[in-house]
C-alpha cells in the first residue's frame, strides 16, 4: 500500500506508541540486546505483566502475538470439536483443519444496531459438539466491536462439558479499560488471548500473553511454546512500558480519543446513510450499498483504504470495517464518503 493512502483497515491505538517506546528501543540497540537471548523462563516479562494486571506470574505463557496461541491449545489440550462464534479474527479455521478437528460456527444474533452472543445456541447443540471442544472467540469481537457481558460467558461455560475449554481472545479489551475481562479469573476451563501489538501501536514486535486459572495448563502450554518465541527487543519494551511511569496517563487518554472519535465517526457515517453497528472497540462495521471491490476502489482513489469484511464468515461484501484514526484523519475520510454519495458514485449506499 501507498504510504500517501490513509489506511483505516488495520485497528490499532490512534494516538501510536507510547514516546517512551523508541528511547527503550535506541538503549536496547546500544547495549546490544539483539545479540542475546531472552531469558528462558521470561522471569521479568511474566513478571512486569503479573503486577500490571494483578495475576499470578505462574498462570502466564509468553506469546508471539495471540495467533501462537491455537498451535501451543490443540496438540496439549486435544480437543475433539472446535466451536467458534462468528464472525471472528483468526486462523482457527485453518488450524482445524490441520488438525482434522470438526468446525462448528455459531452466528452472532443482530438486534438493530448490535452484534450479541446467544448462548442458548451453543447450550442446544448436541452434546457431542460441548464435550471436549474449544470454544473461541474475541471480546470485543473483531470486527464488529461487540463486548459481551461475563455472565453470557458464564453461560457458555455452564452448559459445556467434560474438558472443554473457553478461549477468549481479548485483544482490544485494553481500549475499554478491561471491562468484562476474564484475566484473573481462577477457573481452569478458561484461557485468555492477549496482544500488545494494538493497544501500543507495536505491530513489528508481535507480542503477548496467554493466561489460564490453571497453573498445571500455563506449564503443560508452556513446555510446547517455541524456545524464545518472543525475542530480546519485545521483552524489554514491554518490561519498561509496564513500569513506565507514564503509562496511566497514555492509556486513560488512548480511552478517551477512541470514545470520542468512534461516536464522531459513528454520528457522521449514520448521517451519510451507513449501517454502524455499536462497538466498543478502536473500529467501527459498517454495512453500505455499494459492494467491495468497488467500494474500496473509489476510496483508494481518493487515498483512503478500508477493511473489506467479506472474508469474516456471515459478513457480505457490503460489510466493511473502518478503523478509528485521530480526527484530521477521520473528517478526511468523512469528506471523501460525503462527496461520492453526492455524485452518487456510491448509489445505493442506503440499501
């Protein structure tokens, strides 16, 4: 991609790194951690992660961004089903399918502007589809911005049986100060995704962590994880950042820029005569009447590009996600949708 196209398809922090992640990054150079290993174990990494979420050290496995997750769950925990609860992020199909593991998707229900997670649907399937099954899926959901409530989460587990596993991937859980988070929470059947990678705007580092209630699963996951899976220069960054002294101050003004320029976008685009579904996420799904390529096309044209959703299952190419970027950037955008509709050159985008 051009860097003079404005690109709202990949969701990260909108304010960028933190200033204090390139003088962590220029000492690390100059003392040449890049020529050594990590420490093994990541003692300082587990524990500067610990004490900033206030979690057990013991119940944490370094990750190479969430996506490392599903290779370290399916050959230690063996399941014989995966359940996903779609539209959602990640390669858990491709990954079921390496493991000849059996897919089951179940939809997000729609109520008006709202994606919400019925878990009388899972709790009615089968049996055989809630014993030993991984159940996935993000909170909030990518890409609708969906955030489910605990106690539907609650739910699912209730209605699941032997061995089977909750994972939730909370990747943008940072950007709504955690509300609804699982960390912490002491119950074996649940592991928790998370990332750096959005929240400090650090997508060249892939970092993150697993969490489980179960200190036997964080060691069972931690034996199959890649030595040193996470390098040098990534555990140092997230080591400071976490002490930083800063780090409040940068995260409450993360939550306040993307509150308020998400319902500014939100307002705008609805003007236009978008569907927006509510998120509480650094995106916004939007629905238009004009589908991809071509919606995406007359943007580029303009130097803007989109998340064309199309590929997220029961998502259409008249579905795309737009992610929230400081304002300058967002009226740019507003602007460039407001004169296509006038020239009608995105006829339809009522439908």
């Amino acid at each position: 991609m051009s860097p003079q196209v404005i690109d709202f398809s990949s969701p990260s922090n909108p304010l960028g790194p933190p200033p204090i992640v390139d003088e962590i990054l220029l000492d690390s150079v100059r003392s040449r951690a890049y020529t050594r290993y990590p420490d093994y174990e990541y003692r300082a990494f587990r524990e500067a992660i610990a004490e900033f979420y206030n979690v057990d050290p013991g119940s944490l496995v370094p990750l190479n961004g969430s996506a490392e997750a599903l290779q370290l769950l399916i050959p230690v925990l063996k399941p014989e089903v995966m359940v996903s609860l779609e539209p959602t992020f990640g390669d858990h199909r491709v990954q079921a399918r390496l493991a000849g593991l059996p897919l089951v998707t179940i939809p997000y229900v729609v109520k008006g502007s709202r994606f919400e997670v019925d878990p009388s649907v899972y709790c009615n399937l089968p049996s055989e589809f809630r014993t030993r099954s991984l159940i996935l899926l993000s909170n909030p959901n990518n890409p609708t911005g969906a955030l489910t409530p605990k106690r539907v989460l609650e739910e699912l587990l209730s209605c699941s049986k032997d061995n089977t596993v909750l994972v939730v991937d909370e990747a943008f859980s940072d950007f709504t100060g955690n509300r609804e988070s699982l960390l912490g929470l002491d119950d074996d059947r649940v592991i928790v995704l998370r990332s750096f990678t959005k929240i400090f705007s650090i997508q060249g580092l892939r970092v993150g962590f697993l969490y489980t209630g179960s200190r036997r699963m964080a060691r069972l996951l931690d034996g199959f994880r890649q030595p040193w899976n996470v390098n040098s220069l990534a555990v140092e960054v997230i080591v400071k950042l976490l002490k930083w002294d800063g780090l409040g101050e940068y995260l409450r003004a993360t939550m306040e820029v993307v509150e308020v320029e998400r319902l500014f976008l939100e307002e705008r685009l609805r003007s236009l005569g978008f569907e927006v579904y509510e998120s509480k996420a650094p995106f916004l799904l939007i629905r238009h009447g004009v589908p991809h390529p071509h919606f995406n096309k007359e943007l580029l044209e303009n130097g803007l590009f989109v998340r064309d959703a199309s590929t997220f299952p029961y998502l259409t190419p008249y579905h795309s996600r737009v992610s929230v970027r400081l304002r300058g950037d967002n009226i740019r955008l507003l602007k460039v949708l407001e004169e296509l509709v006038h020239r009608s050159t995105l006829e339809g985008v009522h439908a």
